[in-house]
C-alpha cells in the first residue's frame, strides 16, 4: 500500500518543479505593444481566406502582442508561431478552417521555439467542413496546437473545437533528435468535439495542465479526454501535471498507454493527477495499460489523486496487457457516483 501523504507530497512537489522551471513563460509576459491583425491587412470577416496575412503578421510582431481582433478563416496549411511570439485573442475573435479535405493539419503550429505565449485562442477545425474519409483507427492527425520540440510556453483558456484530431498535441521535435517538449503550462483548456482526443501527450517534461475541459470526443479511437502515448523509446514523459481535469461524453476519460516507450534506454514516467472528474466514459474513466518489458527497464509511478468518477462502467483503473514491474499504478481516494 503506497502512503497516501508520500503521494500528495510527490505531486504537489513535482507540480511546484514544473511551474518554476524556467518560470514558464515569465519573459513572454513582461508588457508589451499591442498590435491588431487588422494593421497587417487581415480581413476577419468570417469568409476570406487571411492565413497569409496572419502568417505575416505573426512573423511581423515578434516581441509585441499580436491582437486577434475578426472572425479569420484560413486554409489547413496553418499558421506558424515564432520565438517570443505573443498572440491574444480579442472576446468574440477565431480561427476557424476553410473547407478541406485533409486528414493532417495543424492550425497553430509552435515548433521548435521559446517564449511562447497564446492568450484566449478559440482554434475551430470545421470537421463538418472535411471531405476526408472518416476512419475509425487511423487518420486522427488534424491539431488545433501542436506544440514539437519546443520549451517556454504558456497558453491561456484556449478553445479547440471541432478538430478532426486533437485539440492539442505535444510531442519532440520533428527536426531535431531528442529535442524535448518541456516547460508548457495551459490553463482552462477547453476542447470539444474533436474526433480523437482532447490533448495528446506524446513526449515532453515539465508539463502541467491546470483546469482543462476535454468533453465529446469521438470519432478515432481512442476518443479520449487525454491520451499520453509514447511513439518510440526516443519519447518521454517526465513531470507531467494534470490539476482538476474534467472529461466528459469519452470513450476514456484519462489514457496512458505505454507500448511503444519501451527500449534500449532506460525510460522514467513521472505522471500525476489530482482531482480527476470524469463524467459518463463508455469505456473507463482511467486507464493504464499495453506494457510490456521483456527485460528492458521502464519505471516510475502514474498516480491519479482523489478522482471523481460520475456513471463509470467500472470502479477501478482499467489496466490490460500492463507488466508490473513497470511503472506504479497508484489510484487514492475514489469517489463513485452512480
């Protein structure tokens, strides 16, 4: 039996590392000139393409803050976030996609970059609006953030709606070998309906997430609120925070799935969460399995404090194929509501 008080302990301690570290984002905060989209010739009228003109923009406001003032639209190539790039949405402000037939976008691509910071965003993926062939167990790869390979970024209350993947994303750099995700904080993330899941954490460090909202995924499996899924032994997951998540109307409500991390190297999952509510999963509210060692090394603890669970098909942690000298399935104080 695991000690409840060395388990708050390691949670509130690895939540207090990760907010410090590198002060997530503090730089990215000092006050800055405001600049309006509108000065760099975007329309926000709700019907001309503006991805161009915000490109230029964003690339043109570096070190100031970039108003989103319209209602954009822009095609599924997406948009680019640079190093210091500061972008606010004005209340009533979006970016929603053209029609379009793709399976793989990004809306907000922040790759590779520092000192980013995103207030307010409300990204919509018009899934209505794809031709892409539904698929139940592929093609799940449309992104409101995708966050790659970068460090220093905060994102406030944003809002992904409608993607044909994920919400947000974050995974190494596509550029650089073992060039973490590390040091992201988002407050209040809101996804809906997108079809695979709200956020995916693929790799990273030094990750917290506080308030979200992730409710009616579903569409690609596995449709859930989130989903931490390693793709290679090259992946991480190391400090990862999840305070006061509600999922709601998922096949899962919280996923890990821990397969494809084991390697050659040694690998540590650090993942914590505290005051999980889930709300009628039809498959489980938490989840851990698909781990198999075969001699290789994977440790560390995955631990889910005082979680709420409101109409759950089962009253414990799902956990299929999972070895157990891996890492520590901890579940403390659950509350089951019929």
């Amino acid at each position: 039996m695991v000690d409840r008080r060395r388990v708050l302990h390691s949670l509130l301690i690895g939540a207090a590392g990760a907010m410090g570290a590198a002060g997530f984002g503090a730089r990215a905060a000092v006050k800055r000139e405001v600049v309006t989209d509108k000065s760099f010739g975007v329309k926000g009228d709700g019907k001309t393409n503006d991805r161009i003109a915000l490109q230029n923009a964003i690339d043109r406001s570096v070190d100031q803050t970039l108003l989103i003032t319209g209602q954009c639209r822009i095609d599924a190539k997406g948009l680019d976030l640079r190093r210091d790039s500061h972008v606010r949405f004005a209340p009533g402000a979006s970016i929603k996609l053209l029609p379009h037939d793709t399976s793989f976008y990004s809306m907000f691509r922040i790759w590779d970059v520092s000192n980013v910071l995103v207030e307010n965003a409300v990204l919509d993926g018009s899934k209505e609006l794809n031709a892409a062939k539904p698929a139940l167990r592929e093609n799940g790869h449309g992104m409101g953030l995708s966050i790659a390979g970068s460090t220093e970024v905060t994102l406030i209350s944003p809002k992904t709606v409608g993607c044909w993947g994920d919400g947000i994303y974050i995974a190494n750099s596509y550029e650089v070998p073992f060039k973490y995700s590390s040091n992201i904080r988002v407050v209040n993330h809101h996804a809906n309906r997108c079809r695979r899941q709200g956020l995916s954490i693929i790799s990273g460090r030094n990750i917290v997430f506080e308030s979200p909202l992730w409710e009616n995924i579903g569409g690609t499996q596995p449709e859930a609120g989130m989903d931490a899924e390693p793709n290679s032994n090259a992946d991480i997951l190391e400090n990862i925070r999840i305070v006061n998540p509600v999922t709601r109307n998922c096949r899962y409500g919280i996923i890990v799935w821990l397969e494809e991390i084991v390697g050659p190297v040694p690998k540590h999952v650090d993942i914590g969460i505290t005051n999980h509510r889930d709300e009628s999963a039809t498959d489980a509210a938490f989840a851990v399995s698909s781990l198999k060692l075969n001699g290789r090394k994977v440790s560390g603890q995955i631990v889910s404090h005082s979680p709420t669970w409101v109409g759950a098909r089962m009253s414990t942690v799902e956990s299929i194929d999972y070895d157990r000298a891996g890492p520590k399935i901890v579940v403390t104080n659950l509350r089951l509501v019929p």
